[in-house]
C-alpha cells in the first residue's frame, strides 16, 4: 500500500473516530442518570461545553494545520481524543463531568479542518473521497450508538468512554509512525487546470454555505442527539434497554451512511445545484413527519430523513475543495465547520427546551423543519451553471 493510500484509510479512521467521540454520551447517559441523580433532560445540557468547543476549536485548528502543519494536527487529535475520553469515563461528578466533555469537544474540532483539507489534496475525484469519507464518519455515529450501548449494559457506562478513548489513542501512535512526515508528491489532477471563478459567483456560492452549513448543522446535530430518545419513547414494545436502542440506532446511521458514497458519486461531473437541490427539497417533509409518526412507519421515515441528512454533507464540502486554494483551504474547512458546529451546539438547549417525551417530539420536530426551509432556500438560489470541477466518475476497478 502506497503512502497517500496510508494516510487516506488514517484519514478516514479519524472521521469515525471523530463521530464517535462525539456521541458516545447521548446514548451513554440513558445509563447514566441513576449515578449522577439527574433526568435525561438536566443530564444533556452537560455536553453543551463539548459541542460548543467542537465548532470554536475548529477555527484556531485550521489556522494551525495551515501554518503549522496538518500531519502533527492529527497526531494532537487523535492522542487528545483519547484521552480525553478516558478521563470521561473516569469522571465522578457532573462539574468533571463537564471539563472532560469540553476537553473531547476541543480535540474533536481539530479533525474536520485539518483531516479533510489532508483528504481532498490533490484528488482527482473529490465526490468519491469525500463520499467514503462520509460513510466511515457515518458509521462513527452508529458505533457509538451501538457501543454505547451494548458496554453500558454489558459493562458500565464509563467502559463506553473508556474503551474507544485507548483504541483512539493507539490509532494517533500508529499514526504517527505509518504516516511519513514528507508528504507525497502531488498528483497532476486529472480535472486539468482550476477554471476561474467571478467573484461575484464566489461569494455568492459562499454565501449560501454558510446558510445551509448553519440550519444542516442544527439539524444534524438534533437529529443525532435525539433519536436514541425518541426510539426509547416511540419504540418502546421493540426495544427497552440501553443496547437495544443503541443497536436501532446504530442499523439507521449504518444504512444511511451509504447516502454519502452515492452523492460523492453523483457530484463527481455533475453540477453541485442538480444534487443539492433534491435532497434540500425531499428534507423538509421528511424531518415533519418524524414528529408526527410512531411505530415501524416512524422507524421507516426516521431512516430516509437520516439518508438526506447524512447526503447534503459531502455537498457542502465539495462546495470548499471546487472554490478554496489548498494552501488556505483548512482555514477554509475552519470557517465552515465553525459556523456548522457553532449553530449545531445549539441543538442542545433546543432539545431541552421541546423535551422529547410525550408531546414534545411535534414541536421540536416542527421547528427542525421550518430550519430546513434554509437549506432548500440556498440550494434554490445555488448556481445553476455551476460545473464540476473533477471528471465524471468512472467505473469502479
């Protein structure tokens, strides 16, 4: 195996780590409650400082993977991930509790800036990297689901932070030790010379990023938090322990993870606005739906919401790797998952606020969709001539 393709497979363990890391707790604290003395509802908002820090952090690590290199950023986010969620598992009241989820969150914001600026280096077909990259990412939210679940019943909660916070930790000295500190040499791309761009096309095209990276981010997040509950509450006569859900849970993220390889796929030799616009268009009724259904029907909608959701993601990134420089691209990334992160923590208190149980599905699902209408708005007014950047995807090897 060649070094670009060791670093592309470290690349893509990042992003499932990434997720992972992220979303241990909200399946973790369904067993977490009982020890701490807290409901659901007062327990969540303790992950707030994480999810803020993960957008805040993203900008200062851009800056850094720009200036002071992307290989030693990914060495620092793996090793601190770790062990940050080691010292979660560890934590004996809810004011540590608190610390060491910021702490994870800050370490978790390095990756997006810096690992995707890494991957989309000189490819020549960005919507196939940034496809697969997706699904390992994906299949991040539906392990820790999954692991979340079955350690806190097998074991114990803290196992479910403490078991992927070594594993994550062995896979930054791995990295750094597999991964040459030269980076390879460039590749010609096979898309030819970058066609230039008005600016007037760019800021626009910027513009819109930003808004549909803003209301995709709530969305995402939301969606992400809640589903372990709402599975709990909907779907209680198929599942009733904490494995249980995390295991449903996990099948969800695991199928609509493939939403990301098959846009990677499309948007290679396509323009971004033929893509975008359908799942922008399909999200709205779909994320409505959610809050008014139960049962398997629930079950069924919950999975083809996950689908576009999961799918609008490698859209928004291939939107930096077509219009950024390399040499500024992470602080690029930066800017877009600052913006993505800083508005997706604020699905944390509007969780709490529309609690979900009984109810308060309806209302927070309601409010999600009315978000959505600011995705479909930016993919409407999105460029309708812009073309792709890389070559038509070709037939698999």
């Amino acid at each position: 195996m060649d070094r670009s393709r060791v670093t592309t497979v470290f690349i893509n363990l990042g992003h499932f780590l990434d997720h992972l890391a992220m979303l241990v707790f909200p399946t973790a604290v369904l067993a977490m409650t009982a020890e701490f003395g807290r409901s659901y509802a007062e327990m969540l908002p303790l992950a707030l400082g994480g999810f803020l820090a993960f957008g805040a952090g993203s900008l200062p690590a851009g800056w850094l993977g720009d200036r002071w290199g992307r290989r030693p950023m990914m060495i620092v986010f793996f090793l601190g991930v770790g062990g940050a969620l080691v010292l979660a598992g560890l934590a004996q009241n809810a004011a540590q509790l608190v610390i060491v989820l910021t702490l994870v969150g800050l370490f978790a914001s390095i990756y997006h800036p810096v690992g995707i600026a890494m991957l989309v280096k000189d490819q020549a077909k960005v919507g196939r990297a940034l496809g697969w990259n997706g699904v390992w990412g994906n299949l991040g939210l539906a392990c820790a689901a999954l692991l979340a679940g079955w350690l806190s019943t097998a074991i114990s909660w803290r196992a479910a932070f403490i078991l992927p916070g070594l594993f994550a930790a062995a896979t930054g000295i791995a990295f750094a030790l597999l991964v040459p500190a030269a980076p390879a040499l460039a590749r010609q791309a096979a898309s030819g010379p970058r066609r230039h761009i008005a600016d007037a096309t760019a800021r626009r095209v910027f513009i819109l990023l930003a808004i549909a990276t803003i209301c995709s981010g709530v969305i995402f997040n939301a969606t992400t938090i809640v589903m372990p509950k709402l599975f709990d509450e909907r779907l209680s006569a198929l599942v009733d322990t904490p494995l249980g859900v995390g295991t449903l849970v996990a099948g969800i993220y695991a199928v609509a993870a493939m939403a990301q390889l098959l846009v990677g796929r499309l948007i290679d030799g396509r323009s971004l606005r033929a893509v975008f616009l359908p799942l922008a268009l399909l999200q709205v009724p779909l994320v409505l739906l959610i809050g008014a259904l139960g049962g398997s029907l629930m079950l069924a909608i919950s999975l083809a919401t996950m689908f576009v959701v999961f799918g609008l993601i490698p859209i928004n990134d291939a939107m930096v790797a077509r219009y950024a420089q390399d040499e500024w691209r992470s602080r690029v990334y930066a800017l877009r998952y600052v913006v993505s992160f800083g508005a997706s923590s604020c699905a944390v208190p509007l969780v709490a606020l529309l609690p979900p149980q009984g109810n308060g599905f309806a209302p927070l699902f309601a409010v999600l969709a009315v978000i959505a209408l600011g995705t479909l708005g930016a993919a409407l007014l999105f460029p309708a001539g812009e073309s792709a950047a890389a070559p038509a995807p070709q037939p698999a090897e």
